[in-house]
C-alpha cells in the first residue's frame, strides 16, 4: 500500500511514518517549506503548501492519504483557518480531480466535539459545541469532509488528548513539576482522557488494514485522568514534591492574553494563548470509546503511570527538562 501522510513531521508523523515503513508500506511524507524532515529517513519527502498545485503531484500513485495536518498553537485565526479548515478543503479537491481516488483516514479531535458539559463521556452522535478557534476549526474540517463522502471513501477519527516522547504540548507541565510547580487553569481539578502516542499508532495501524464504517470514531483510553492524578504520577516520577498554583478564570484569562501579546510582538505562537484557556475553562473532556472497544475487543493501552514514566525519562534524556 502506497501513503501519503500529510503534516508528516509533526508529533504523530514522525512516529507513525518510521511505523508505516515498519509495517512494509511505502511511504510519502508531505511537509511544509522550511520544515524539518526528521524522523521520516526511508520515506520519499515531498515538500510543499496544502494547495491543489503541491498535492495533485504529491497524491500521485497514493492509495490512502493519512490526514495529520492542522494547527494548535497560537491566537491567530488566520493560521487555524489555513491548517485547519482550507488545508482540507484543498486536499479533497485534489483527491477529487484524480481518476482513481485514494482513501482519506483523517485525524480530528475531541475539541471539535467540546467538552462534556453535563460530565457524561461523548458519545460520536453527541452534538458537537467546540470552545476554542482550534475546535472550531477542526469540526468545519470535519464538515468540508462530509461534502464529499459519497464520492470519496473515508474514515474520521477523533482522537483524545496524546502524550508520549517528543510530545510538546505536554511538554511544559513535565518543565514545571521538575521545578515543583503544578498550574491549575479556571478549574480546581479537570476529567479527561488521555491515549499514550505507541498505543495511538498501533490503533492507526489497525484502521489502515481494517478501516471501520464512515463515521466519526472516537478514539482514545477509557480511563479517566484527574489533574490530581497527574500531579501525583508527576511528582512520582520527577521526585519533586509539586505545589499548586490556581488560576482562577479571570487571571486565567488574562494569562492568555499575555500569550497572545507576545505573539503579536514576535509572530511566533505558543501551546498556551487565549484559546487554549478556552478549553481549560472547561472541567470534563470526556468521550466514549464503545466503538472503538468493539473494532478493537482485546486492545491493551499503556498504564498511565507507564506512560508518563517513558514521557519524563524521554524528556530527560534528550535535554528537554
């Protein structure tokens, strides 16, 4: 099977191409000018924009696209409607200009769903009410997808939270424990799901071979993480004991402002800004995995305490913490 996988080098790609070639497919990563190609040795890289002109060559002899572009970072709603929503838009005009159209497998997530309002784990068929420009602009990507589900065979996927090695969303929680500091934004304590990156791939892996019906499919660990449990599995493994600091919505608010200053004044954006308080307004993320628990009966995720130990060491290893 021949792949294209689009925003190749970000935190999934550059795990799941090393993967794919694993698993002796051919690959053909598709990442953006300027950026780096790390990680994706043994795959055939092609550079260029999410535009018709660089993806009609790139889909060339492709038999299924993995969709991973997109964007989380920042203020800016010009850079979120780009990667999130024209990038798409692009790619199935592309695909559908071809003769033979490839499959699309693409990647969503749990912010184009919102969270969990009245704390009961999200169904697919749950409405959707995004709070922030990322989740907003990941379910009018999801809907541009919709346009062409007849004629285009595909799978959509919302996957929950990821952590794992190289991972830097995650990235400055693990900073700050170090340092014995553990942030709490709006909300005193948090209900989430988090799927570890190994378990993530080896789940891609399996709907490439063996793709579901066309549906949205929420794809994630069961387990319910508590931001008290994170702080604990933190100070477990960085051996420092951490002290809270709340936010309360106001400052939280502020804060995010702050991020988005710096951003107009650098151009450069960050993991944090206002949107990201947004979502940590919010207490409960929470989706329901039964589909998925029903294609895959006997999967095995990674223990939390597993996963963030592999993170941290990880993390320390290369330098990052």
């Amino acid at each position: 099977m021949a792949i294209l996988v689009t925003g190749a080098n970000g935190f999934v790609g550059s795990r799941l191409v090393p993967a794919l070639l694993k698993s002796g497919m051919k690959v053909r990563s598709f990442i953006l000018p300027g950026t780096r190609s790390t990680g994706l040795s043994g795959s055939e890289v092609v550079s260029g924009e999410m535009d018709e002109a660089s993806l009609i060559p790139a889909l060339a002899g492709i038999d299924l696209v993995i969709n991973l572009a997109g964007n989380m970072i920042g203020s800016r709603k010009e850079r979120y409607l780009s990667a999130n929503v024209r990038s798409v838009e692009n790619l199935m005009k592309a695909i559908s200009n071809l003769n033979e159209a490839p499959r699309v497998l693409h990647v969503s997530s749990v912010s184009a769903m919102g969270p969990a309002f009245d704390g009961k784990a999200l169904a697919e068929n749950a409405n959707c009410s995004p709070v922030c420009l990322y989740g907003r602009t990941k379910l009018l990507g999801e809907r541009i997808l919709s346009k062409y589900h007849e004629r285009i065979r595909m799978n959509l996927i919302r996957p929950c939270s990821l952590y794992g090695p190289g991972d830097k969303c995650f990235l400055g929680v693990f900073k700050f424990a170090g340092m014995g500091k553990f942030f709490r934004f709006c909300t005193r304590d948090k209900l989430f799901n988090l799927l570890y990156i190994d378990d993530f791939i080896a789940i891609l892996l399996f709907l490439i071979q063996k793709p579901p019906d066309y549906l949205p499919l929420n794809v994630g660990n069961p387990e319910v993480i508590t931001a008290n449990a994170l702080k604990d599995e933190l100070t477990r493994v960085t051996g420092v004991s951490s002290r809270s600091f709340f936010f309360p919505p106001g400052a939280g608010r502020l804060l995010g402002r702050l991020y988005d200053l710096a951003e107009t004044i650098t151009g450069e954006g960050d993991i944090m800004s206002s949107n990201k308080i947004m979502e940590l307004s919010h207490s409960t993320w929470l989706q329901d995995f039964s589909k998925l628990q029903g294609i895959l009966p006997n999967i095995k995720f990674t223990p939390f305490r597993e996963g963030v130990s592999k993170t941290w060491n990880w993390y320390h290893e290369n330098g990052w913490v």
